[in-house]
C-alpha cells in the first residue's frame, strides 16, 4: 500500500510553480517566432522575391533604314533616311540619301524628263520635314549590318549617276539600297513616290521592321 505524506505533497505543489513561470518565460518567444512565420506571411515574403528571370531590353541605341517618299510640287520625291534611335523608336542621327537633279531650279527636273540630267544624292528640300511625309517603311538592324548598308550607300553615292524620270529615277536609287538589303523590290521603277514606298513594304511582310522587333521583344517566349 503506498502511502501519501499530505504535509509533503502540499509543499512540492507549492514548489514547482516558480519553475512553472520560468518556462513559460522561456517558451513564449518561441511561440512568437513560429506565429510570426504562418504560411500568409510566408506566402507574402515569398512573393516578394525576384523573378529568376529578368525582362529583356531593346539595346540602347540601335540603328535604322527608313525609305520614305514626301509629297512635293511635282508627283513627290523617294529617299532613304538612316541612322540611329533610342529605345522608343525616336531618331537620335539620320543622313539621307536619294537622287535628285543638281540644284533648286526646276529647269533640270523638266530636262530630265527627256534626257539624263547631272544628279545630287544627298537631302533635297523638304526630305527633313515630317510633314511631308507621304509613306516611309522603316528596319531596324545591328550595328555590323548598319556599317555594311553605309558603305553600300556611300558607294552608290560616289558613282553620282545621272537623273532621268524615265531611265534611272529617285525610286530606282531606293530600289538599289533595298536590293543590296535582300528585299524584294517592286517591278516597276515609274509608280508614284508613295505607291512605290506601300508596295515596297507589302512585299516584304507588309509591317515595319521595327515594329515586328518589338513584338518579338514582348513575347514571353524570349
């Protein structure tokens, strides 16, 4: 039979609760710890960690053909403008190359409608004026195939080749870039500046370059 000192028993309950307050002091930061690590603020943090895959940017500057025709006193004009662009798409450089009869007098142009006429290749009046703008169709492309076009164009440049409506017009400069490009060129050199400018760019995908380089940029798949 075992026997219970009640004197004795009293006194050990009394005893253990200084011991009691001790480890509840001990456990409750714990406890504290564990309520402060529940799954809504572990979901949180874990949503604010980086994604292991980064946004790609467009480089910061890239370059750019555009071939463009304007509206003028005549039937228009055809050229080619290139340089460089920020990210946005907006021009930070351009030169402009297409031909056109010497001089500001009309009497060349009226000539060249019957005979090969002495040519510039460089900007004519009205080519740096959006406002004339009547179509263009614009590339973008890399900085070693930008070097390769110039050096085309400034060749084309040197040759100065003469000016004739009928023979060797400002569309068929365009033409030359475009085929140096490997883009196919419409059959006939004699359509109006901005007809030829529209048949150039449906044949070649209807779409600008550059704008197919930003939906390829945005594509998750990249």
């Amino acid at each position: 039979m075992l026997y219970f000192d009640k004197n004795l028993t009293g006194r050990r309950f009394f005893s253990i609760w200084p011991a009691l307050g001790l480890v509840i002091a001990l456990v409750s930061p714990a406890l504290s710890a564990q309520t402060s690590n529940s799954p809504n603020r572990i979901e949180a943090a874990a949503s604010q960690k980086p994604k292991g895959k980064k946004a790609v940017r467009a480089p910061a500057t890239q370059y750019f053909i555009e071939f463009r025709s304007r509206y003028a006193l005549s039937y228009g004009h055809t050229f080619a403008m290139f340089g460089q662009l920020n990210p946005r798409g907006q021009i930070l450089t351009s030169e402009v190359a297409g031909l056109h009869p010497a001089g500001n007098s009309p009497v060349p142009w009226m000539i060249g409608h019957f005979i090969p006429v002495v040519s510039e290749t460089g900007p004519s009046d009205g080519d740096l004026e959006e406002k004339y703008v009547s179509a263009r169709y614009r590339i973008v492309m890399s900085e070693a195939e930008y070097a390769r076009l110039t050096a085309f164009i400034k060749k084309l440049q040197a040759n100065s080749p003469l000016w004739s409506a009928v023979a060797y017009n400002c569309n068929a400069f365009v033409a030359d870039i475009a085929k140096f490009m490997g883009l196919q060129t419409p059959s006939s050199t004699l359509l109006y500046p901005p007809d030829f400018i529209n048949k150039l760019r449906d044949l070649n995908g209807g779409r600008d370059r550059a704008a197919m380089a930003e939906t390829n940029e945005a594509s998750p798949q990249d």
